[in-house]
C-alpha cells in the first residue's frame, strides 16, 4: 500500500513540475509578444506605412524628411516624429501595438522650418516664419493624452526680428522662457538697434495643468524698465495703453480729446462666451487700438469697459481702415482675430486681397487681453481695393 501512495505522489509531483514548467513558458512568451513592438527606426517598413496609409510619397523624397525620436506616449519606446518640409503636416507614428499607427493630431508645418524636441513632458515645436522685413519664431507645445496629441499651447512668440530701413525701424523682440515648461516665467524684451536699448514689455506666469490640458496664465508686474538713457517715447507710448483701461462707456462716447476713426465688433470664436468690440481711437498723434468688453446691450443702449489697448506699431504704417484688416479668412474659412496688413503694391488698393501681415492679434478670453497671433494661412479681403 506504501509502494502505491509513493507511486502516486511521485507521478502527482511529476505532473505538477511539468504543468507549472508549462506554465511559465506560456507566461513567457505572452511577456514577449506584449514587448514586441514595431521598430519606429525600421525606415524600410516605416516607409511603406507611409505610403499605403498617410501620403504617396515617393522613397527618394521620403528620405530628406526629417526623423526626431522620443518616447512621447510613456510605453517606454520611442515613437517617430515625421516633417515633410514641402507638405501641410507633421505627423507622428507609434510602434507600441506592434504594429505602426498614426498618433492624431493637427500639427501643421511651418513655412520656413520647424525645431524638434521633447521637454518636460510636452512635444515642444517651434516654427518659422516670417515675411519682406519681419522674421518669427514661435513656440507650441504638445501633450499626449492617451489617444491623441493635445495642443495646449499655441504658438507663443520667442523670436521677432524686424528691419526695415526704410522705416528706420530695426529691433529684435524675445521672449525669454525661465523655468521648466510646465512652470515658467515668460519675459518678452525689446532690443532697439538704432538705439541699443532694451525693454522688458511684459511678464507673464504660465503654470500647467494636466487635469485639463492647459496654461492658466497670470500677468506680473514688470520689474525693470527700458535700459536707456532715454526713456520718454516708451513711457508715453505706455501711458496711452494703458491710462484708459478700465474706462467704461456709454453709448460710445468718449472723453474730451479722444476721437473715433473705426469701431466694429470682434469677430471671435465661435464658442466665445463674451462680447468685445474694438475701436481705432486717436489721442493727439498716436492711433491706438481699443479693446472694449461688451458690459450691457439691451437694443438702446449699449455700455463697455476698455480691458486693453495697441500702440501703433513701429513698423510705420497708420492703424486706418486701409491696412487694418478686420475680417480675416484662413483655409477658406471665417478665422478670429485682426491684423495689420503690409502691401504689395505701392499704394493699399492695389490689393484686392491682403495675404501679408505684418502683425495679427486675437483676443484671450481668460485674460481679456489681446495677444499675437501667427500671420502664417491668413488672407483678409481689402476695403479699400478699387477705390
């Protein structure tokens, strides 16, 4: 009976060594096929995904695109940045599943080239652009959020370069980035060529939050003032910016010594919660842009608050209903925001539609501030072509 009992306990260990030798190659391999990932470096393979799924391209051309790797989705493999400098997109391939797919995501290419990089989480671009004169630079970041890539901030200025002799205009404007992305103090200083001074123009506090994939943005007070001996045509041009702010309004009247050339009403979003009207106002020899939030509007009267003003701009052309464009189209389609058009010809109404901008501006709803906007895509139609 004792020689049976052994018997069986021997073939019981037996089966179980086996099952659980059994076991541990399965769990083995199924390890192995969850890692086995599609190589975002294979450019043969990465190649033809790129055909049959994205763009006929042909290999030559695909070869000259630019290739920048990072692990951008956390499964701790790279995926593949791809930019077509002669096409309209960038677009982004994962290897994660196993197999190649394309990361949505609406990240355009930028007329003049765009930097690659991954920083503190974000997929950080920085494109190029610019005109006759004027030559930017502007940052965007991007965060992924599971299923796609999520713009959550768009094109903030880091380089302006203008010179335009002609003008006697000449500086270089930066914004000048101090902490990590996800936490930093955003300076924007002007540099004056003709007259080597430097301007901090404004400070701002960018501060992030993943819950909702965006910037909460606070102004701070300025801390230092132009670097020059002479600092008299940049305070006044400060003081008519900001003397009226916080003016409010009634019927559209104005205090003694201002005057009206052009009023409309901003064209925005279509999601904006808020009404802003903006003006062309004159005080003395200085145009300035108004931007007014609509307080109350009952079909008799309507009441307004000045929340922020533009100076003039130094390139040297009149804010007049000439060059100010206040209705702008992009892809052919209604776009927000206003901009100062610079002309082909010699004279304004030698366009019938505007497609160079020296500056543009949008209205920040959270902040009721205006705020530049790249002038890459816009076309504005000319009020005064023909006349």
């Amino acid at each position: 009976m004792k020689k049976i009992i052994g018997i069986i306990f021997l073939i019981a260990l037996v089966f179980a060594t086996a099952v659980g030798c059994t076991s541990k190659e399965s769990a083995s391999l199924e390890n192995h096929e969850e890692i086995n990932i599609a190589d975002t470096k294979d450019k043969d393979a990465l190649y033809t995904f790129v055909k049959q799924g994205l763009t006929d391209v042909s290999r030559e051309d695909f070869d000259k695109w630019g290739f920048y790797y990072s692990d951008i989705t956390g499964d701790s493999s790279d995926e593949v940045v791809m930019v077509n400098e002669n096409g309209e997109k960038i677009e982004i391939v994962s290897g994660d599943s196993g197999e190649y797919q394309r990361i949505p995501s609406e990240i355009y290419v930028s007329p003049y080239g765009d930097e690659i990089e991954f920083k503190d989480g974000f997929l950080v671009i920085k494109g190029k652009s610019g005109g006759t004169g004027a030559q930017y630079i502007y940052m965007s970041l991007y965060a992924f959020d599971q299923k796609e890539m999520v713009n959550v901030l768009e094109q903030l200025n880091v380089l302006e370069d203008v010179n335009a002799p002609s003008q006697n205009v000449s500086f270089q404007r930066t914004g000048e980035i101090d902490g990590k992305l996800t936490d930093f103090v955003y300076t924007v200083v002007k540099h004056d060529n003709n007259s080597e001074t430097d301007t901090v123009e404004k400070q701002e506090q960018y501060t992030y939050n993943a819950d909702t994939k965006s910037f909460a943005v606070k102004s701070l007070e300025i801390q230092s003032k132009s670097q020059s001996g002479n600092e008299n045509d940049s305070d006044n041009k400060n003081d008519l910016t900001t003397q009226y702010i916080g003016l409010k309004i009634k019927d559209s009247i104005l205090p003694d010594g201002l005057s009206e050339s052009m009023g409309w009403i901003y064209n925005g979003k279509e999601s904006a919660t808020k009404e802003y009207l903006c003006a062309v106002i004159t005080d003395g020899s200085q145009e300035i842009i108004w931007l007014e939030r609509v307080l109350k509007s009952d079909g008799n009267t309507i009441e307004t608050e000045v929340v922020d003003a533009i100076a003039c701009p130094e390139y040297g052309y009149s804010l007049n209903s000439d060059l100010l464009v206040t209705c702008l189209l992009k892809d052919g389609k209604q776009y927000e925001g206003i901009a100062l058009a610079i002309p082909s010809g010699k004279a304004a109404y030698d366009d019938e539609y505007f497609e160079n901008f020296y500056k543009a501006w949008r209205v920040n709803e959270d902040t009721d501030k205006f705020e530049e906007m790249p002038t890459d895509g816009l076309k504005g139609e000319n009020p005064a072509y023909g006349i």
